[in-house]
C-alpha cells in the first residue's frame, strides 16, 4: 500500500500491481517502500533505455549509493562491478535482487579513489554512457578496465593472508553458497563475479560487505 500511495499517478495502478507481485519477498525485507517506488520507477524508464542509474552522494556514510535498474542478462552482474571499477568507484557493498518479471536490482555504496564528486556532470555522463555502451555490447569490460589508472590502486597494500573460499550445498534447496573471505582491493568483485559466470553459474543474490582491509 505504500508504494502505490507513493508512486500513484505516476504508473497505472495494474502495472503497479504486476511490479509488486514479481517482486521477491526478500526484497521487501531489504528495501523500503519508498526504494521500491524508486526501483519501479526507474523500471519504467526501461522502455526508452537499456539500463537506468541514479545515484546519491553520501558523505556522512564515508560514500555514495549507487543504484542500476537493468534486464537481467548473463554476466550483468560483473559487468556492473567492472564498469564502477574503470571509473574508479571501489565497491564496499552490493545488494542484488532479480524480480521474476527479469529485471535486475543492483545496489551499491561505493567509495571514490579521486577527488571529483560521483554525481559531478562530467564524471557520472562517463559512467552512464560506459555502462550503456558495454550493455549494448559496443564496448568491453576488460578494456575499459586497462584505461584506469594504475597508480591510483597503489595505495591498497599487498594482502596479509591467504584468501579462503567456502562453498555451501546444504544451506539451500535451490541454491550453492559460495563465500569468499579475501584482501580488498579496486576490481575484486568484478574479478569474483566474472569467474562465475566463465564457470556458467547464475548468480542470483550476492552480498558484499568490508571490513577494515577484508572483504565478505
């Protein structure tokens, strides 16, 4: 009822009603009504567009939100993770979610490694136009990834231990869990989730959080 009260008006109400029934029951325990409203908002837009990004700068959280509405598609997720990498964005967490309508709910707080601003004009077209361009297949990852500046990730030092990967088949009747406990650096989640879909899984949920110089 919330979110047709919020976005009423603005999406006829039996679209509402066929967003909200393809939405998973774990996505309401992860978002609030007025981010669903956004996310269906935002779904809208995708007959016009192949993908839909907002963004939000949030300095007292010591980063910024980035959200990316998309038709789900093999690989998404890592493409996602690699294009936020070549524009220097290092990611310290992720929410993804896949309504079964197919589209695909990607949230992320990032952290910059220059100076200018996330939501600056210049710097968030770029990023637009990067994630456009690679999703309509008219440019690759990997190269964008080569054009970053190398001096930039220098600060991140080598890792302290091993990383460590756990894999899971009794945690779910559907699913394999897969975790991987390792030294954070600028790339690592897009150098995850590509590994995974070279092996030909689908990933369907992913959470990532940081700690200090660990990433979960």
């Amino acid at each position: 009822r919330e979110v047709m009260d919020l976005v009423r008006g603005q999406v006829p109400a039996p679209r509402i009603a066929e967003y909200l029934a393809n939405i998973p029951r774990r996505h309401y325990q992860v978002h609030d009504a007025g981010a669903i409203g956004k996310q269906i908002l935002m779904a809208e837009k995708m007959a016009e567009q192949k993908v839909v990004l907002e963004g939000e700068e949030k300095p007292e959280e010591g980063g910024d939100e980035i959200t990316v509405v998309a038709r789900d598609e093999p690989g998404l997720f890592s493409k996602i993770c690699g294009v936020l990498t070549a524009n220097l964005l290092n990611i310290l967490s992720a929410q993804i979610s896949t309504w079964e309508n197919g589209i695909a709910v990607d949230q992320f707080r990032v952290q910059s490694l220059i100076e200018e601003g996330l939501l600056q004009p210049r710097r968030w077209a770029r990023l637009q136009e990067d994630l456009k361009n690679v999703l309509e297949g008219k440019k690759d990852v990997e190269l964008l990834l080569q054009g970053a500046v190398p001096p930039l990730f220098h600060r991140y030092g080598s890792a302290r231990s091993a990383p460590r990967v756990e894999v899971d088949n009794g945690a779910s009747d559907f699913y394999t869990l897969v975790e991987v406990f390792t030294h954070d650096r600028p790339g690592l989640l897009y150098r995850i989730a590509q590994k995974l879909f070279e092996m030909g899984l689908n990933l369907w949920m992913a959470r990532i959080s940081t700690k200090v110089d660990e990433v979960v």
